[in-house]
C-alpha cells in the first residue's frame, strides 16, 4: 500500500466509523487492532512477535479489543492451547 493509498484510506468517511470503537483506547489496543489489519488473523504471541510488544500488553489489548467487540476470538484446530485473533471491525 502506499503512502496515497493509506492516506486516502484513512480520510474515508466509512473507515473513520469503522475505527470508532479502537479510538479511545490505549496505544497498545490501537497497535494489535492495526496490526490484526494487516495480517488478519494471528495468535496471542504471532501479535506480541509482529508487534514487540510483552505478551501481558498484548494479552490486555486484546481483552480491551474484545470488551469492545472489535476482536473476535476463536480455537485454533491445530493446537486447541493457542487462540486466534481476528479483527471484527
């Protein structure tokens, strides 16, 4: 993408309504909802290794995230220990 595109998609009218929720959050939450974005859907320590965030960060962003219901979280069917996150937004 570049700096246009980003610019462009970022002043949309319907991309500002989409980022409401994510507004008033700490950086944190703003960081994993972006990168969660991107990548669409990662595990709790893929977000804290693309991030460099600390897992406990990471793991409250994503509590954040999904008290908002900007984050929807799911099993993995690989390895039923780990969660999957995906931007609901």
């Amino acid at each position: 993408m570049s700096t246009t595109e980003a610019v462009e998609r970022e002043s949309d009218p319907q991309t500002e309504d989409r980022w409401a929720a994510v507004r008033d959050m700490p950086p944190s939450a703003k960081l994993v909802a972006k990168i969660l974005d991107y990548e669409d859907t990662l595990t709790q320590s893929e977000i804290a290794e693309e991030s460099l965030l600390p897992p406990r960060t990471v793991r409250y962003a994503l509590s954040r995230l999904e008290d908002e219901g900007a984050v929807d979280s799911r099993f993995s069917f690989s390895d039923a220990r780990k969660r999957l996150y995906t931007l609901n937004i």
